[in-house]
C-alpha cells in the first residue's frame, strides 16, 4: 500500500434532510441505515482502508463528535480526527485537512470524500480510486468523480465534459450547481453531463496551488500558524482562526474557477444518500414499491412508501401511498414523498416552537 497517498473523511454535516432519524446529536453519518450493524461513516472508512493506509485516513468533523467517531472507529489515533469548532462548509475543512498533510508529506496525493455515501460496487470504486491516485500522481490537476445519470435528477450538481481528454479523464468544461427538472432532462439527453460525486482527487501540491489562486485570504490564515500543524499546538490555532474563515463550498471556492480540472466517470452504485428519495430509490422494495427499514410492516391497499421505525416495532399501513413514516425517539414524522424538500422549515418550525429536545 502507497503510504504517500491520504484520504480525508467529510463528517461534520447535520444531515437535517432525513430528520428525526439524523439529528444534531447523532446526525446521519454516525447511523446505521439499513441494519448492516455498520454506520455509513464506518462503511467509508473500511472501504478506504482498502487502498489508502488506515493511519493516512483523516476525519474532519465538528468537534461535538469528537467522542462518537472514537468511538465508532475505535483503532484509529486520536490525532487522525480533525475538530472543527464550528461549520465552515467544505472549503475551510480541505483546507485544514491539506495543512496537516502538508506537515506531514508535502508530496503527498489525497482523496476528500464525504462520509455519508452510499456505494453499493465497492470493487469498482476502488479501482476508480485507485486510477485517479495514480493520475494525479503524474499530472498537477484536481480531478473530481463523475457519475453517469441515469434520470433527470434535480438533487445534484452536474459537470459538463470538453472534447479534451487524457484517456479516460475529461476536462471539466462547467459545474452546474442544482438545476430544476427542465434544465435536469436536457443535460440527461445531451449526454454531456455527469452527477457531481462530492469526490475529489488531487495532490497536496495541486490544491495548495489552487487556494493559493482562489482563496488567498484562507491560505493566509492557515499558513501563518503552519509550524502547528501536527503538533500539540495544533487545535488552539485552529480555534482561533477557523471561525472567521470565509464560508464557502471547495466546489464554488475552488473548482468552478480552476482551469485544470479533470473528471473521471464511473458506475459504482453511488448514491448520496441526501434525502429520503435517494434512500428509497436505493432500498429494497415489496411487489407493492413499499420500503421498510429497521422494522416490521404489514401493508394493505399501499404502495410507493418509505417506512423507518425503531426496532422491532410493527407498522400496520392501510390505504397509504407516497409516504414518508419515520420515528426515532420522541419524534414521529408522517410526510408526503413528493414534499419531502419541506422537512427543513418543519425542523425550524419544531424548533422554534418545542426548542432543541425534538431536533
């Protein structure tokens, strides 16, 4: 295994779009979804571990999780899990995470993934993982993963190909952030965009580079305490200087405006797992395209619904269609499929009115 190559794990989203089953005390990627007895967030680490040294594997998180990922990833260092002390969005946490590379193996190649994705052709992924190491080992590019579509889906970003190829990697011609559904069937028809995996590929050179170009003002910050990276000195530094780091995503700070961006496409079952559709297309469905996770149902005249209870509690569903039913804890939450885009202003209205306890 190539102990110059890194992975850095994404986990400190809230994941409010599959509350009550995600909230902030236990969001989605520290939770086991389809009763595996694995969490997401242990699932992306033991398939990274496959191709990148587990010592080389970094989780970047919010620093309220600090005790959950030990304990979830019990034989990993302490010091592999980058705190957060607030939410930055992504830019400010691959910055970060590059930092403390870059003290350890300035020469180092690194993949940024999130935590919660689901990939249900493993084997396929690694070898995609694998190849994209070994090009930007060879070529100062920064190299996103793209996805075929196979539906005009308004829940991802898409990337557009140029004619410029290096085999299998194109050049990035656009990133398209979220486009509505008419936008979404053209791109599908055109047959030059590819889903926005959220994975990223590159060296610590490369992307070094790219801040530097992009967002000087966030390299300042973290360079002026770059004798602290990897040292004891470390976490003081950051909680002094993350808070006040620009908030914005790698996508829109960095890739939307670097000229050598590069995208290598794959079909290895991905999903992102971003909301309750994504789940349901992704499960295993009854002769009626009903969905039940963690639980017992006993369906009559109902189709098309999502069903996620605690544990060995029974549902008993009649005259139901296009649901979502969902209990965790003090939280039951009965919401139409189609409207699911809704759940957010429920979580602030809960909020507002029942205070912290239900969210």
């Amino acid at each position: 295994m190539n102990y110059n190559n890194y992975c850095v794990i994404m986990a400190g989203g809230v994941g409010s779009r599959f509350w009550p089953f995600s909230k902030n005390s236990m969001p989605k990627q520290f939770l086991d979804f389809f009763g595996t007895g694995r969490t997401l967030l242990q699932m992306t680490f033991d398939r990274f571990a496959k191709v990148v040294p587990a010592s080389n594997i970094l989780i970047v998180s919010n620093k309220d999780y600090k005790d959950i990922i030990l304990e979830q990833l019990p034989l990993i260092n302490p010091s592999q899990v980058l705190l957060e002390p607030n939410r930055r969005n992504t830019a400010p946490c691959v910055a970060y995470a590059v930092s403390r590379i870059k003290a350890i193996n300035p020469k180092a190649n690194m993949v940024v993934a999130p935590a919660d994705h689901l990939i249900l052709k493993e084997i396929d992924f690694l070898n995609v993982i694998e190849r994209s190491l070994n090009f930007v080992n060879e070529h100062p590019n920064l190299l996103t993963l793209g996805i075929k579509p196979n539906r005009p889906e308004t829940g991802y970003g898409y990337i557009q190909i140029s004619d410029q190829a290096m085999g299998d990697f194109k050049k990035v011609k656009t990133f398209t952030e979220k486009p509505n559904l008419e936008l979404a069937k053209v791109f599908v028809e055109s047959g030059e965009f590819f889903w926005n995996s959220g994975v990223f590929v590159w060296s610590v050179e490369a992307i070094w580079k790219a801040f530097n170009e992009f967002l000087p003002e966030m390299v300042a910050k973290f360079e002026a305490g770059s004798d602290k990276f990897n040292t004891d000195l470390e976490q003081d530094f950051i909680n002094e200087i993350f808070p006040s780091c620009q908030n914005i995503s790698i996508d829109y700070g960095i890739m939307e405006n670097a000229k050598n961006v590069y995208v290598l496409c794959g079909d290895f079952g991905w999903s992102d797992l971003g909301t309750w559709g994504s789940l349901y297309d992704m499960s295993e469905k009854d002769e009626h395209q009903n969905v039940t996770l963690k639980c017992k149902t006993q369906f009559y005249e109902s189709n098309d619904n999502i069903v996620v209870l605690p544990e060995n509690k029974l549902a008993v569903i009649q005259n139901l269609s296009g649901y979502i039913v969902v209990e965790s804890d003090n939280v039951l939450l009965i919401c139409k499929k189609e409207d699911e885009q809704r759940i957010r202003h429920f979580v602030t209205d809960v909020h507002l009115k029942y205070g912290e306890g239900y969210i």
